[in-house]
C-alpha cells in the first residue's frame, strides 16, 4: 500500500520533471537564466521549466488519490 500511496507519486512526479526539463533545455525557447553566486557556483532556471513544476506538482497530488477519488490517509 506504501508503494502506490507514496513512491509510485514520488518517483513519477520526479521522472516527469527531470524529463520536462531535459526537454525545456533543449527546445528553443527563452534563453535559460544564469545566476553566479559569489562562491563560483552558478544556477541555471529554464523559464518552461519553471512554469511546468505547479502543473507536475499537482499531478504528483492527484496521483495517491486517483484510484479511489479520496486523498488517501497513513496508516
């Protein structure tokens, strides 16, 4: 039960959104938004990225309770 209610979610919503990213830095779009810190470490955001992660995190949440209709309860 553990499984559908927390890893088949976890492990979904993590593979879409590794996937939505490859593609949003791949597909010509807005250039990619470089940050540099002052450490040396450099941040990169991908704008289609960005805007995709509420829609992937929301089917992350509907996915333990997609089956039964109800939000699923630990026990």
């Amino acid at each position: 039960m553990r499984v559908r209610q927390l890893w088949a979610p976890v492990l979904s919503t993590l593979l879409i959104s590794v996937a939505v990213q490859f593609v949003a830095l791949r597909v010509p779009q807005l250039p990619p938004w470089v940050f540099f810190t002052r450490n040396g470490v450099s941040i990169v955001l991908a704008p289609l990225w960005m805007l995709a992660l509420p829609f992937i995190g929301a089917l992350g949440a509907w996915l333990p309770c997609a089956p039964a209709g109800i939000p699923a309860t630990a026990s």
